[in-house]
C-alpha cells in the first residue's frame, strides 16, 4: 500500500522510528557511531505496520483486522496525537426478498471525513500504555424463514480505548415487512412490504430505506456511513447507501485494497436489484426471483473495483475489513435464496514519524521496514510492482501461506480444519515487472448444521521467475444425521476426521511436496455412548495429535516460525490468549515454542460427553467445541492460514485467511 523509501530526513537531524533498524545497520553497526539515533515519532506495537509517505511527510499505520492491543512505549518530539479510523461489523440482508444490511458504524479524525462527523484529537500516552483494539464482525445472513426469522443478524461492534471510541455494528436488513435488529451502526433497509428501515446511529451511519408494498414488491437498501439507504421501488431494489473513503493505511496516489469503507448492501426485488453501496463493497442484492439480474457490488476500492454481486438468488456479502453491509436475500423457496454476510469491521491507528525524500524500489501491500529489509505485507489480494529504482537481479524473500480450513460439525464430535499451505524461498529477478498477488480466504465454519467444514483457497505471488502456490487448508470432518463420519480433507495441511461414538473416520494427508507445505491431520477416536473426540487438523510444522476416547480431542499441528527478515517486533502479535472465539491476533502470527512470528498452525477438535477440547495448534489454529455449543469452537485467526476449531452441530470456526510477505533489500 504505498511507495516508500530508503532515505529519510526528519525533524532535528534525527531518523524515523520504523527506519531506526535500517540505519543502526547500515550507519551505526557498520561501523562509524555507538548509539542509534532517537524516533522523532511514538514507538508503538500492534496489528500489521504500513509506513508511507503523503507529500513529504512521513506515516506509520497500524491496521487491526482482527482484534489486538496498540501499544505506546515511548513518545517523539513529533505530535503525540494519532489519527484513527474504526469501523465496525457490516450487517447482513435479509431474507425473503430481503433489505440490504446497514454498515458498521463509522468513526474517524481522519482529514478526509467531513465537519462535523469528523471526531476529536486523540492525545496517547506512554507508560507503556496498552489501547484495546477490538474489530467487529460481521452478521450472518439467514436462510429459509421469512418475518423476523428471516432478518439479517446485526455486525458487532469495533472498539478502540480506552476513551473509548466505539462504533456500533450494522443493522440487519428486515425481511417480509420485519424491520432488522436495532440499535445499529447504520440501519438495515426494510424487506419487502411496507414499513421504514432501521434508523442509524447519528455521527456513525445513515438509516436504511424504506419497503415497496405493491405488486412487484420491493426491499430498501442498508444505509451507508455517508448516505442512508434508497427506498424500494417497483422493479428495482433499493441501492445501499454510500460510504466513505479513508486514505488512512495507505497514501491516495498508490491503489491498495480496502481504502473505502462501510457501504450499505443492496436490497432484492423480483426482477431487477439493488446496488451494493459505493465504498466498503456493500454486497448486492438477490434476485428473488429464478433468472432474475443479480445485483451489483458496491465500489469498494480506491480503483474502481466493483463489489461482490448477488448470485440471482442470495445477496452478495459486504467486504472482508470494510464494515460493508450485505446483499438482500431472494424468497426463501430459491436455492442458495440467503441473505448476504455482512463485512468484517477493521481498526487503523497512524501517526507521522518523520520526513521522507526518496522513493522506493516497489509498490503493493503494507510496507515497512526493519533490519535492512523493506517488507511488503499483503492481507488481502494486490499487485506487486516495481519502480524505476528495482535494481537488476534483487534477490526477494518471500512467504506465501493458503487460507486455512474450516472445522467440521457432528452430533458428536467434528474435526479441527487444517492450516493453509506454506512456502517460503528466495529468488531472485530483475524489473521492470508488475505481477499479482493472490491471499486466499479461509474455508467457513458450519453454523447452522452438521456436516464437513470448508476448504480454504490457494495464495499464490506470480513471479518473474515462476508462480508459488501454497494450498488450501483441508476441512475438517464432520457426520450426517446418524450417517457415517466423514474423514478429514486433503490440502496443504489435511483436515482432522469425525468421530459420532464408535464411528471414526481418519484424518485427511497434507501436502508433502517436495517441498513440503504442511502435514497430516489425525482421525477420531470414541466409543459407543456418544464418547466421542475429534481428530485436530495439521499444521505447517507438524502432524496433528492423536485423540482417544475420554481424553482431550485432536491437538492441531503446530504452525512455523516465519524467517527472522520478517521478525519486526512492531507487529509482534498480541490478544492471543484471549478466550473469546474470534477476538485474538492483531499482528504478524502467534506465539509458538521458538518465540512469536508463527503461522498455519491446526484447528483442534471438538469433543463431546468426556475428556476435553483439542486445543489449536501454535500458528493461530482455533481450539475445538463442546458439547451444546460450550465452549464455542474458535475460528483461526485472520491472516494466519490457520484450522478452525471442530465442534458439535451447529459450531465450529472457520479458518483463518492466509498472508503473502516479500522482502529485499532496501
């Protein structure tokens, strides 16, 4: 996200913090000084480190797309006040000819939102002194119901404090003359028939529009954090309301992912849809009608990117880490006729740590720099790019690590999901080149009944020299109703298998290459009576333990340590021993038994009637479920590659999406 730089000049003659390691390398360690020059900027940890420039000036973001802790240990000379954006978990449409979801509630200081929503100065402190961050999620989308069982489930809220600032999640669109749950963040559009939307929170969001009640009925579209929701209208479905664009992760003259957010979802008609709103990629609404037009996505991207559409039966869902709000769903008698998900909320934290006057050697990702090395962090798909600087035959490192898969759900016990695939190397190439960079997602969780769990989706970086692809993460397995277990599914890391009593099914193979990208999940293991303990998914650094009746479920396998050039203590990982489903992470990886830094680490699985839950693997694997949903299965942690947790009907997580990192040096 961003191009930067390998020279810096800062007030008082000193360097910027995060080019600090840079400069005790290459001036001080090199020889010529004892002591590295001070930060003129605050030194802080947490979430993923974008550094890049706006003019002359010089920033470091913090971007939280999962929850996590940002740190103040010191403060510069440079202003101690931080700019924030927080956004939080889109809604999901409705059902039954459903209304587009309301966005997550919006709050920022940023310069690009307008007075008055824009938000006061917010002074930190150092101490050190630890700021929560925690990211919303989005609400599922129903299936099948009509009324008030048929609308969108609101996002949850997307805090940063203490203060603290808090925005609220999305309102879930109505279904059949229902209107979604409230309060919300911005309100879900009315289904349709008659009656308003859900009205939004002033100062965060818009309300979502109003039904159609005529023939040819009509759902309103979710309101957007900048522009309610349009009403319904034969034949059209109400387009979702507008969002905001934010250059606060990256500067606005380089296109990078995830720059607008929190637009509401389009709602669904008969024949023709509503829009997913313009920034935060609203999803579009469903047809609700066989055959009918899709709706169309929202621009979620600073580059025009159009939003996810609806299938012509369900809603498009809003997009991953932008607060977006999902697409009304089609009447329930359609296949696939479901409400769109809502997005994922996000938190991004920057503050200026000098002045910059060189431009880099390439664009794309969050970048930053540490120990010689500038570092491109993609977490979400981009393109990778060279400038006129690239130097003939660079030598790059890279890390490339596939979405992890999705626990398995059972009447007794599911299997954890297996880590995504990963691959790490050299090579070297020289530009001029521009080439894409794929992060795959992780597979779903079972929520609503049993079965396997899903399979992520492959990363991959398409060099010069030849495209890497590091695999999907293996589901885990699950049971039919009082049908045979399911075993664990093949991929980078294979999937852990189900057990239903005495009914035991194996684990799923990793992917052992060569070279090697994970290993094996384990198989279930119970007994009659309903003893039963799911095998853990693999990790990328080992096997799966192996389970036994009355004893914890499958361990999932351990994750691996990325190389040390990415090590940058300012995005060690934090929160992630937090016991809350899907509130850990925030930064590069997990703790593992060699220190932080690990990846792709195996869900563990689920239990029932004795023993234990199978905790999840280091690397971000989430822990198993157990029995009637307590505890609750973990999903992998975002950005991890890792399994999510298996668990009983109904409960399991979902894997962690993947990550690509590139380095060379600077």
């Amino acid at each position: 996200m961003g191009a930067r730089s390998s020279k810096i000049t800062s007030q008082n003659n000193r360097s910027d913090g995060h080019l600090l390691e840079y400069f005790r390398n290459t001036f001080v360690r090199g020889g010529g000084g004892t002591n590295p020059p001070p930060s003129p900027g605050l030194t802080a940890t947490g979430g993923v480190i974008s550094d890049y420039t706006e003019g002359s000036t010089v920033y470091r973001a913090h971007i939280f797309t999962s929850s996590g802790t940002f740190t103040v240990s010191a403060l510069g000379s440079l202003p101690s006040n931080v700019e924030y954006l927080v956004v939080a978990g889109g809604g999901a449409g409705g059902n039954h000819i459903g209304g587009g979801g309301g966005a997550g509630g919006l709050l920022s200081n940023h310069p690009n939102i307008p007075a008055p929503l824009r938000q006061s100065a917010f002074p930190v402190t150092a101490g050190p002194t630890s700021y929560t961050v925690t990211v919303g999620a989005g609400g599922a989308g129903r299936f099948g119901s009509a009324g008030a069982n048929g609308t969108g489930n609101g996002g949850t809220s997307s805090v940063f404090g203490p203060g603290p600032v808090t925005a609220t999640g999305g309102g879930g669109g109505g279904s059949q003359g229902v209107a979604g749950p409230s309060p919300a963040g911005s309100g879900g559009g009315m289904g349709h028939g008659p009656g308003t939307g859900t009205a939004g929170t002033p100062g965060q969001g818009n309300p979502g529009g109003s039904g159609f009640a005529p023939l040819n009925n009509a759902a309103g579209g979710g309101g957007g954090a900048s522009a309610a929701g349009d009403n319904g209208s034969s034949p059209q479905g109400g387009n979702g309301g507008a969002g905001f664009t934010v250059y606060i992760a990256s500067p606005p003259a380089q296109p990078a992912p995830q720059n607008s957010f929190a637009g509401g979802g389009g709602g669904s008609q008969g024949t023709g849809t509503g829009v997913g709103g313009s920034g935060g990629l609203g999803g579009g609404g469903g047809s609700s009608m066989q055959g009918g037009t899709a709706g169309s996505g929202g621009a979620g991207y600073s580059d025009g990117t159009a939003g996810t559409v609806g299938n012509g039966n369900s809603g498009g869902p809003g997009g991953y880490a932008t607060g977006g709000g999902g697409g009304g769903g089609a009447h329930p008698q359609n296949p696939g006729g479901q409400g769109g998900n809502g997005g994922s909320g996000i938190v991004v934290v920057r503050y200026q740590i000098g002045q910059l006057t060189a431009a880099a050697k390439a664009t794309g990702g969050a970048i930053s720099y540490y120990s010689g090395k500038t570092i491109h962090t993609f977490t979400s798909t981009g393109t990778f790019a060279s400038l006129p600087t690239w130097s003939a035959n660079t030598s790059v490192e890279y890390v490339v690590v596939a979405g992890g898969g999705g626990g398995g759900a059972s009447p007794g016990a599911g299997g954890g999901g297996g880590a995504g695939g990963y691959l790490t190397g050299t090579t070297p190439f020289s530009g001029p080149f521009s080439f894409a960079v794929n992060v795959g997602g992780g597979g779903a969780s079972v929520t609503t009944a049993i079965g396997r769990g899903n399979i992520g989706t492959n990363s991959s970086a398409v060099f010069p020299t030849g495209t890497i692809t590091s695999t999907y993460g293996g589901y885990g397995g699950g049971t039919t109703s009082n049908g045979p277990s399911d075993p664990g599914g093949p991929g980078g890391s294979g999937g852990g298998g189900s057990s239903y009593g005495s009914n035991n099914a194996p684990g799923g193979p990793g992917t052992a290459g060569p070279p090697r990208q994970g290993y094996d999940g384990s198989g279930g293991n119970g007994t009659s009576g309903v003893r039963s303990a799911g095998g853990g998914g693999g990790g990328a650094g080992g096997p799966a333990s192996t389970p036994g009746p009355g004893v914890p479920a499958g361990i999932g396998g351990v994750g691996v340590q990325v190389p040390s050039t990415f090590q940058n203590p300012a995005v060690a990982p934090s929160n992630t021993s937090d016991p809350s489903p899907n509130q850990r992470g925030g930064g590069l990886g997990t703790p593992g038994p060699g220190g932080s830094f690990y990846l792709a680490g195996g869900g563990g699985g689920g239990y029932v009637a004795s023993g234990s839950i199978g905790a999840g693997g280091s690397g971000g694997g989430g822990n198993g479920g157990g029995p009637g949903g307590s505890p609750t299965a973990q999903s992998g942690i975002q950005n991890t590659g890792s399994g999510g947790g298996g668990g009983e009907a109904g409960n399991s997580g979902s894997g962690g999406s993947g990550i690509v990192l590139i380095a060379y040096p600077s």
